[in-house]
C-alpha cells in the first residue's frame, strides 16, 4: 500500500471517530483528494485531520469538521447550494458530489482565480466560483435549498436566512471572537427558523468587502 493510500485510509478512520458516520459524505470525502487542495510547504500534511494555512491569510479546515459540517446540511441529489468562503475548494469539491449545483463565493480575487482552475483540473463542472461579498449572499440566484458558511459571524447574516428557501438548512460558526464559536444548523420554517448547536469550533471571521489581493 502506498504512503498517500494509507494515510487516506487512516483520514477516514479518523473523520468516523470524530462522528462522521454519513455513508454519502464518507464516500464523497474519499472520492475529493485533500491532496489536490494543499500546496507548498504543508502538502506532505495533506491526510492529516488538522488545518492547515492557504494563500490570502486563510485555512483549509480541518476535514473531521468539513465532514461533520456537511453531514448537518443533509445535502440532497436535487439541491441547489450556497457555500460562503470558497478558500482553497476542497469543501466546495464535496457539495459538488452530493448537490446538483454549488455556488461558492470569496472575497479573495486570488483564491477564486485558483479555485477556478483546480475545478478544471479536477473536471468537476456544477461549481460555480464567484468573486464577492458572500455576507450577501447571491440574490440572483437564491433562494437555496442548503447554505454553508465557512467563517464566523457573531450571528446568522440576514441576508443568507433571507435566500434560504423554506425547509432549507444552513450550517455556519457564530461567535464574537476567535476564540469562541460554536457551529449551529439553521432549519427555515413556515414561520421562522429552527436553531441547533453543534459543537465548537474556530474559524476566521465573516469580513464584509472585496479583498485587495
């Protein structure tokens, strides 16, 4: 058995400890090199569960988190999904083998443009890469059956409830600081939203704005 396949191997074994036990989100976390998302120095840390930095001052997170993240959104064949913060793709890489489209939004003209280009690379061609505000989310093409935010705001942004269609889930971090966060599963209702938390975590924060890379 080669290096990469073992250590593929023992990824799994860890996401399935960390409780990712989702039989969709395990296949598509197997099918999604990590390897492919890593560059540089930390590129030998592929297939480790821990995050690692990316170009632009950012992280690829953590894959158990990815993994427990994605298992709360429920991701349907037919769904239509928002992921706000693209970063190095590899999240956007799994939406796209459990969705049938994934819009993904960064305010990092540098990451969107190598974003673009891997997607190509990789043939994976229901992404959508968007250079913007995701706090905003996508009017144009809203409403969303899932929304996935990647960095914390101190609460659920307006504007992404607002495109979220009724019955739809929206998994984010919410917290006033790095230091404290916690990841919550929004549920929309006939009549309001439904609100689970999950577990801590740490991301960087929501910024509003274009980047200037």
């Amino acid at each position: 058995m080669s290096f990469d396949a073992e250590a593929k191997m023992q990824l799994v074994f860890a996401l399935r400890s960390q409780g990712v036990r989702d039989a969709r989100v395990l296949q598509a976390m197997e099918t999604v090199d990590r390897g492919a998302f890593v560059r540089g120095l930390f590129s030998e840390r592929a297939y480790e569960d821990m995050p690692l930095p990316i170009a632009c001052g950012q992280t690829i997170s953590q894959p158990s988190v990815v993994g427990l993240m994605t298992q709360a959104l429920n991701v349907q064949p037919r769904d239509k999904v928002l992921e706000v913060g693209c970063g190095s793709g590899y999240q956007a890489a799994i939406l796209a083998q459990l969705a049938r489209r994934v819009y993904t939004v960064d305010r990092h003209p540098r990451l969107v443009r190598e974003a673009r280009d891997l997607f190509a690379r990789l043939d994976i061609s229901n992404v959508t890469v968007i250079a913007g505000d995701g706090s905003r989310g996508l009017p144009d093409q809203a409403p969303f059956d899932r929304i996935l935010v990647t960095a914390a705001a101190e609460d659920p942004p307006g504007p992404l409830l607002a495109q979220l269609k009724i019955g739809g889930i929206m998994v984010l971090p919410v917290g006033q600081s790095d230091a404290v966060q916690h990841l919550i599963k929004v549920t929309r209702t006939d009549d309001g939203h439904e609100y689970e938390e999950l577990r801590a975590v740490r991301f960087v924060p929501l910024l509003e704005g274009m980047a200037r890379d």
